[in-house]
C-alpha cells in the first residue's frame, strides 16, 4: 500500500472497489519497475534523462509511493466514515496493527534470512553494494518491534512507519475534514510543509500527511467530483492524462534542468511532495469517475496484482538484492533490465501470493476475531453491570 491498504469488501460494491485495487497493483508494478532500473549499469546521466521523460512514468517509484498514501487517505476515510466513535476507533486501530505490523514482521524475517552469506560487492554502484545487509541477530528484536526500515535490512519498510504513524493520527484528520470542511486537512497540511518544515525529530512522517488529507478531501467530496467528471469533453480527459504524467515527473525534470542529475531519492522537495501529491489525486478521480480510466485500473491483471501488492512491495527488493548480491558477479547491461524485471515480477509474484494467503489473510482475521472478543467482553460487562 497503502502500501498496506484497508480491507474494503463489503463497504463498497465491486465496481466502486476495483480501481483502488488497480491502482494499488499498478504503484506496485512502477516500485518494482523503479528498483531494477537502479541495479543496471546505466551512467548517471542515462539514468536522469529516462526518468525526466515522459515515459518516465514507468519507473516513477516515489510518485508511486506517494499514490500509496493518498490511496490509504480514501480508504482509511470510507472505513472512519461508518463509526467515529470510541468503539468505531478502537476497532480502526486494531484494523491498522493487524493490518501493517505482521506482514511486515514476516518480511523482515524473509529479508534476513535470505540475505546470509551476501557479499558486497565493490565494482557495482553504491546504491547497490549499500543494499548487500545483512543485520547482526541482537539488533533483530529491535527491528520487528515496529515498522521501519529495519537498520537497511528492509529499506522499504520506511514506508510502513510513515502508514502507521499517520494512521495514529488520521482520525483527526478526518474528523476535521467532515466536521469542519473538507479543505480543511488539505490546507493544515499545506501550511505546516511550509511553516513547520523541517519538522522535529520524530515527526518527519507529517511530511506525507499531504497525500492521506488529498484522500481525505476526494473521499469526501466524491460526488461532486462525479459530476465534473461527467461535464469533461474528450478533450479534457487527454488533459487530464497529461497533467497527471506532468505532475509525476516535474521533480525529476526539474532536477535534470538544475543539476543535470536525478538523485536516488528527491529528498521529499516541497515541490515533489505538491506536484506528485496533486498528480495522484488526478489520478484517482480518474479512475474512480471516468469510465474509460475505470476500466483501464478495474481490468484484471491491475486488480490481481492490487491485492497481492502489500506482500509484492515488501518481498521484491529483498529477492532482488538475493539475486544481485549472491549471484551477479559482473556488470548488469541495460539491455537485461526487461528480462531482469519479468524474472523478478514471477518469483515475487508466488512469495507474493504465499504471503498473502499464508500472512496477510490470517493476520486480517486475527485482527478481526480480536475485535469480536472485545466487543463480547464489553457486552458481558454491560450484562453484569446493569442493575
């Protein structure tokens, strides 16, 4: 997901669910697309020009990661808006935990497993050879206690803390946007990106709250965005298309234009946190309210891989670094990326369905089975406390 999303059946019909899946499989597809063009042997300047282009897209793994959170912002929305009350709340936080924390804690241990024995290995780049960890076992404990990116050993997982660090704080953002107005998350998180930045130590996680309050707001005003959806001509939907492929690659463009470089990581700009933030909102209302985007993110490979995405986000680098660390000894040519990437998306596709089978779906129901017991706990105490 989310990089890890809410489960939402039964709260919206099937129509009305299967973009967000697909979008959700189609982010996962681009962060895996993204890391093998990092693990090539491309020039730096190769490297910055393919992702400053327009089909850059492909390969945009930070705007993915910010469609992630902004999906979270809609869903974690629809789930708030049937009960924010104490009950209702306590019930989403237990939703979250389960939701997060055991696929996480099992990918850590698959990623520390699977990287005995790695070698680093010098003639590669340093993005890659920093990627050859292997954690000592005291410091484990440590890394499954939250989600994180594990001291380097699940870099990724960085992500899962921004999810359930603002998830603790997301009802009030919520809360606020229906109660007060719907701007209202949208403008607090614009003002404090530009007044509070850099944030304290520990807070650095409200840098994406931009993202869940643009979920939030488009959450709440679904139907009017239905209805302008409705009045755009043919023309507007191509514009559409294009500002949102515009508003993805401003950051890395504008990189390449300054510097002549794209960086690893843009270093959450407040220009990649607005424009890749407003560019995924576009995105969404698309394929939520134009019929021809609905079908596109509702098609069924988009939605397969949607719902395996959370395990497909946490394992693919890992069998990749596997790969790359035990197993190439020489420079990668650009020529093998697209073998490289179908490769990897088969086997991380079964680890994927594993995962989910064997780990998101038991830890779904846990979760679940917890809340029945609590809500039957609550209840034979009301029963003895009735006079």
């Amino acid at each position: 997901m989310t990089t890890a999303g809410t489960d939402t059946r039964g709260m919206l019909g099937p129509a009305r669910l299967e973009p967000l899946d697909g979008l959700r499989g189609t982010a996962a597809l681009i962060v895996v697309s993204f890391h093998v063009l990092h693990y090539v042997t491309l020039s730096d300047s190769a490297r910055s020009l393919w992702l400053a282009s327009p089909l850059g897209v492909l390969v945009n793994g930070t705007a993915a990661v910010h469609l992630f959170f902004l999906l979270s912002g809609y869903v974690l929305s629809l789930t708030l808006a049937r009960d924010l009350g104490p009950p209702g709340l306590a019930r989403y936080y237990v939703r979250r935990v389960f939701r997060i924390q055991p696929p996480y804690m099992a990918a850590v241990v698959f990623a520390w497993v699977a990287s005995i024995g790695y070698a680093r290995l010098g003639s590669h780049s340093l993005t890659a050879v920093l990627g050859c960890i292997h954690i000592p076992s005291p410091l484990l404990p440590r890394a499954l206690a939250f989600p994180s990116a594990a001291f380097g050993q699940l870099s990724v997982g960085w992500s899962l803390y921004v999810e359930l660090a603002v998830s603790a704080v997301f009802p009030l953002i919520f809360w606020s946007g229906r109660r007060v107005h719907a701007l209202v998350p949208v403008l607090a998180s614009l003002g404090s990106l530009f007044l509070l930045t850099p944030f304290p130590a520990g807070m650095g996680f409200l840098i994406f709250a931009l993202d869940f309050a643009l979920g939030t707001l488009l959450y709440l005003e679904r139907d009017r965005a239905e209805r302008w959806c409705g009045r755009l001509p043919t023309a507007g939907v191509a514009l559409l298309g294009v500002a949102v492929v515009v508003l993805w690659q401003l950051p890395h463009t504008v990189s390449v234009l300054q510097t002549g470089t794209t960086p690893f990581d843009p270093g959450h700009t407040r220009l990649e946190l607005l424009s890749m933030g407003f560019g995924c909102a576009l995105l969404l209302v698309g394929a939520l309210h134009l019929p021809a985007w609905r079908r596109l993110f509702s098609s069924r490979p988009a939605v397969f891989f949607g719902r395996i995405s959370y395990s497909l986000y946490l394992v693919h680098l890992t069998l990749l670094l596997l790969w790359f660390c035990r197993m190439a000894h020489a420079q990668t040519p650009l020529w093998t990326a697209v073998p490289l990437f179908v490769g990897l998306l088969a086997v991380s596709t079964a680890v994927a369905l594993a995962g989910f089978h064997f780990v998101e779906l038991p830890s779904i129901r846990a979760g679940r089975a917890l809340i029945r017991a609590g809500e039957v706990l609550t209840r034979r105490r009301a029963v003895i406390d009735e006079p």
